[in-house]
C-alpha cells in the first residue's frame, strides 16, 4: 500500500460580510500582474485537455488524502517566516489588496480551475480535501464542487461561485496550516533529503518556486530545476542555487508576464543570498 501511495504521490507532484451580488466586483479571469503563478505557456497548452483529465487526478488526490496522515503540528514552520511572506506577497501581494480584489474566487486561466484563498486551485483538488481542507468554511459544500474543473470550463463555471467570500484571516490559515506542509513535502522529493540541509530562508526560497512552479523535472523547461538538484543542492552552494534561479526567467523574456515571473525569480534568489 505505502509503495502504491508514494507512486500516486510522485504522480501528482509532477504536480468580511458578503456584499450584496450587485456589488460585486466584476467577473475576474485573471489575477493583478504581480500575482501571476503560472507559466503561461504550459498553461495554455494544457488547456486544452486539463477539463478532461482534472476529474480523474482529482479522484486519486482523494485517494491519497484518504491514506496520507495529515500534517504534523509543527510541519508549517519547516518554511520559514520569510519564505511564507515571500509567497503571499507573489500571489495576493497585500492582505488589503485581497480585500478588495481577491476575496472572491477568480479563474488565473489556462489550465487553472476556480481559484480562491492564497492560490488555491479547487480544480486541481478532489472534493474531499477541500472539504477537509475548509471545513471551517460556511459556503464549503460549495467550494467543493470546484473539484477537477479546470480549464474553459471553470472559466464558464467561476459566475457560479462568484458571491463566495473567503476572508484573508481564513485564506492565510488554511495556507500555513495545509498549503505550506504540502509544498515543503513536494520540494523535498523534487529535491531530495538534501535540502532539507539548507539553510531556512534557501529551503523557503525553493518552496516558493515549488508553489509557483511545481516538482517537475522533466525537459529542457526545468534545467535549472535539475542542475540545483544535481548540483547546487550536493555542493550547498548557495551562489549556485541563487544562480539557477535567475536563470529560469528564460522562459518568460519578451512575454507580458516576463515582469511578474522574472521580479519572483528575483525575490527568490534574494532570499537565498540572504539566508544564514
């Protein structure tokens, strides 16, 4: 069983008052630019396809919570405080700009399914680990229907799910006490044990490019990712990891998202630098 669980695991690696509906902010298909989270062109080419496969990956997601315990008391603080901030600023940037536009869910696009909190993607959840995972929510019933809709069809389904308030206070919560623990967990075997030998703010930095970019490291698109595998990580260079990730704004020069991708590589080989 545990050999099956970590083949599902490794799988998916390479993976306030309501206003009134008058006073809703406009359908949102995308986040404010210093948020972007994905790269846009493996995005759009998995768009095509994501609706048809999201329910299937969903399914075994509940399949692996159902046997994965949950994450221990202290997990959260394995990413440390600078790292988490890090995160939240790329993605939401303040907690009063998630007030005034991102408290209600959005659809970031390509293959992104409905999106709410600190970058939680509902799509590319089962409906059982976000009943879990919001459970303190009034509306999660709701939230849990999002479950492996992805692509045009959470664009299509997101007006159904506009009227949803999810409050910064909940948003961070359910960010440190469950997105953090699964992120570090998906770094350490993207990695290795080894970086679990780096310093706190360089674990965090690489947990920060884990959430924005996945464990994948497949293909000329995660060179840099294997070279920090293969050899910034073994050596605990730190110059080479800062490196390695200021090269991966490669792929976003001369694109609309070249500012946003390449300001967050920045930030995170910063973090590096200035670990201890």
């Amino acid at each position: 069983m545990r050999a099956a669980v970590a083949s599902l695991i490794l799988l998916l690696a390479a993976c306030v008052q309501a206003p009134a509906a008058s006073a809703l902010p406009p359908v949102e298909t995308t986040p404010a630019p210093a948020t972007v989270r994905a790269d846009a062109a493996v995005e759009d080419a998995r768009s095509a396809t994501a609706q048809h496969a999201a329910p299937a990956i969903a399914a075994v997601r509940d399949a692996v919570q159902a046997v994965v315990p949950p994450p221990a008391a202290g997990e959260a603080r394995l990413v440390s405080p600078a790292a988490a901030a890090h995160i939240v600023r790329w993605e939401v940037t303040s907690a009063a700009h998630y007030a005034r536009r991102l408290q209600w869910p959005i659809w970031p696009g390509g293959a992104s399914g409905v999106t709410w909190g600190i970058g939680y993607d509902g799509g590319h959840q089962g409906a059982r680990t976000i009943a879990q995972d919001w459970a303190a929510h009034p509306d999660v019933a709701r939230l849990a229907a999002t479950a492996g809709i992805t692509g045009t069809a959470a664009r299509a389904a997101l007006p159904r799910f506009r009227d949803i308030v999810v409050p910064f206070g909940e948003a961070e919560q359910v960010f440190v006490e469950v997105s953090l623990p699964v992120y570090h967990r998906t770094t350490v075997r993207a990695y290795g044990e080894g970086v679990l030998a780096l310093p706190a703010d360089a674990r965090g930095a690489l947990v920060g490019n884990t959430y924005n970019r996945g464990g994948s490291m497949v293909g000329d698109r995660n060179r840099e990712k294997r070279a920090i595998r293969d050899t910034c990580i073994p050596l605990g260079d730190l110059a080479c990891l800062a490196l390695q990730l200021r090269s991966q704004c490669r792929l976003w020069r001369g694109t609309n998202l070249e500012a946003g991708l390449c300001g967050r590589r920045e930030s995170e080989a910063q973090l590096v630098e200035g670990a201890r």
